[in-house]
C-alpha cells in the first residue's frame, strides 16, 4: 500500500495522473499510455484513449503533436502516416478528416483544396481534373461540368476556341462536314451569276442561281421586292438592291418588272396598282384583270379586229349594269324611256318618273282620270 502511495504521489509531481484501478491496470491520460512501470508521453502521430493501455497509432487523416489526441486533417490536407497532414495533390479534395478524394468527372481542383469546381461552359476537365481545358475551334459545349466537347454539326461553324455554340453558315454558303471552323462559298454560277443557298446549308448542291424576281440582301441571302420596286439589274450579275418603277408605272410585291399605266390610268399609293385617274372614263389595252381596282370588273371590248380592256365598275355603271357589256344579266339603264330617270343600283337598273306620269312596263305614262300627281319614286324593273 505505500508503494502504490508512493507511485501516485511521483505521477502526480511530473503533471501525469495515473489511477490505480487494480493491482494489474493503470490509467494514463489522453496521449500517454502506460509502459508497464509508468505513464509515457505519447510520440506525433500517436496517442491514447485515455482508458488504459499503451499509445497506438492515430487513424488515417488524422494526426498528434506528441502527448495530444489525434485530431483530424484540417480540410484539404490528408495524412497516411498519422504523424502529419499533408495538402491533397491536384484533383484530389479532402473535407472532415475524410481523406484526399479524386474530383468527379467534370470537376477539377488545386491542391489544398476543400471543394471540386465545376468547369464552365465552353470548357471541359482533363482525365487527372487539375485544369479546364478550353474547347477547340470546331467544336463548342454550353453546359458545364463535363469532360468533352461537341463537334459542330453540320451546315455551322466555330472559329475560335472556348465558345459555347456553333454559328449557323450564313447564305452563300454550306459545310458538308462536322467540326468545321469556316464554311465553304457557293461560289458564281453561269455567266458570272453569284449563288446563294439558305442559311444553314449542309451540301453544294443547294446553292442556287437566284430567279429574275429575287436580289441578294446584305447577308447574302434572297429576296423579293416590295410593291413599287423590282431587282436592280443595272450592274449586271445579281441584282443586291431594288429600285422603284417609273413615275407611271406600278409592280406587284416580289415582280421581276414594272408596268406601265395606260392613259386615264396611275398608280395607286402602294405603287401595287393602276387605277382610273381623275380625268373619268379610261380604257386600258390588255388590261389585266387583276391591275383593276377593288370592284370593277375587266370588259372586253371590241374595236374592229382588235380586242381592248376596259375597268367596270359593273354595280353602278348606267351602260354596263350589272355586267361586261354583252354578257348575260347585264343592261343599259340608258336605252329605257328618254323621260325615265335611269341609274344603276347594285347591278339592277333603276327608274323614275316626272310628277304627272306614271312608270309603266314600257315607259313614263301621262296618268288621266283625275289620277292624283305623285312625286318622282324609284322603280326596279327586270327583263326589260
């Protein structure tokens, strides 16, 4: 019993607690482990638990200054050995003592690092995920965290590195093949004639010599004219611009030519088509139908051995109602009685009498037998 006094009051001199807990087992302190005579001081990269037994040696990722607990790698940092932490290599991460973990796929990081970082658009992470590398030209990826790029396909280019997407081939061009950083000309047809194709062409052979009625806009692509104007074909080749018709001469939208009005006739404000002027009745000569305004109708009309057209307006012309001369259901109003107010109304022929006489099937009757005068009123009559 004053041996054990003894070996207690010496353990407690030197800072160490020893607790005789038997005649056979001693507990040391954390980070001091009994040698079989005394409490030792643990050695870096050792401890103890503190409920008896010698010094063992700390797990992995975790480490001891020399009488202290084992303690985990800060983050970043992984350890083998137990004695030190060491900072995880390139594409390696380490968080809570978990040890240096490769990056997911994707992902790169430096060492020391905690955390893998995504690679951004545009890029992509190396098999050893220690750097992004840019996407080439040809080539292109909009999303992140991935490990190749896209070929551009076809018909689209991309002539720089590190892009995101591809650039569709402008008119006047095509790719026939993926991963293209520039896109190949249509080149000039027959006679020195510059084709063109749609945008996005993906083979020669939709490159296309542009019709009378089309010119090459500023993307090369084609196009039509608005009403007024047709393809300006004065430099020769292909026309890249439009230009108006004459002062007197009209073109539907997308016309390869103007045409001229005829006397009596103008342009409408679109420039699109004729119309009668305000000097009244005009003839046109091969007129076509669809140059006569809104309403009229297109009347042949002879004049000896040669055909003419004539604009009318059949729902109120007095010679023409309610058709081209000479067709069925047309009439003129005018070839009734001389006394008879005639007019056109909606295509039907309309009379009226004077006071005093009265509309009958043949004409304008004096009424008699003290028959009471009545105002003029409008009659319609039929098959007259």
């Amino acid at each position: 019993m004053r041996n054990s006094f003894f070996a207690l009051l010496v353990f407690s001199t030197l800072g160490l607690v020893a607790t005789p807990v038997s005649a056979t087992t001693t507990v040391c302190q954390v980070g001091y482990g009994w040698n079989g005579n005394n409490c030792q001081q643990c050695q870096a990269g050792q401890s103890s638990d503190g409920q008896g037994g010698g010094c063992k040696n700390c797990p992995a990722n975790y480490y001891s200054q020399p009488g202290g607990p084992c303690t985990a790698c800060p983050d970043g940092y992984g350890s083998q050995s137990g004695s030190q932490c060491q900072k995880c290599p390139d594409g390696f991460v380490s968080k809570g003592g978990s040890g240096c973990q490769a990056c997911p796929d994707g992902s790169i990081s430096k060492s020391g690092d905690a955390t893998c970082s995504s690679c951004s658009p545009g890029t992509y992470a190396n098999q050893a995920h220690t750097f992004c590398q840019e996407c080439s030209a040809g080539t292109y990826q909009p999303a992140s965290g991935t490990t190749q790029c896209l070929d551009c396909p076809k018909g689209s280019y991309q002539g720089l590195q590190g892009k995101t997407e591809c650039i569709i081939c402008p008119c006047g061009t095509y790719k026939s093949s993926t991963r293209g950083t520039v896109c190949d000309s249509c080149g000039n047809g027959p006679n020195g004639v510059l084709l063109s194709s749609s945008q996005g062409a993906v083979s020669q052979s939709q490159c296309f010599v542009p019709t009378s009625a089309q010119y090459l806009d500023g993307n090369k692509c084609t196009a039509t004219c608005p009403a007024g104007q047709i393809p300006n074909k004065n430099g020769g080749g292909t026309p890249t611009s439009c230009t108006p018709c004459g002062s007197n001469a009209v073109a539907q939208p997308g016309s390869a030519t103007c045409t001229n009005c005829d006397v009596g006739y103008g342009p409408d404000a679109t420039k699109a088509t004729c119309t009668p002027t305000s000097t009244g009745h005009a003839r046109k000569r091969h007129l076509r139908e669809p140059f006569c305004p809104q309403g009229h109708q297109a009347c042949t009309i002879v004049r000896g051995r040669q055909k003419v057209f004539e604009c009318v307006k059949t729902s109120s012309d007095l010679t023409s109602c309610g058709g081209c001369p000479g067709t069925e259901g047309a009439e003129d109003c005018t070839a009734f009685d001389p006394l008879a107010t005639a007019s056109c109304v909606k295509g039907k022929c309309q009379y009226s009498c004077p006071r005093g006489f009265s509309l009958t099937g043949t004409g304008c009757q004096p009424m008699t037998n003290g028959a009471k005068l009545r105002s003029k009123t409008f009659h319609r009559f039929s098959g007259l």
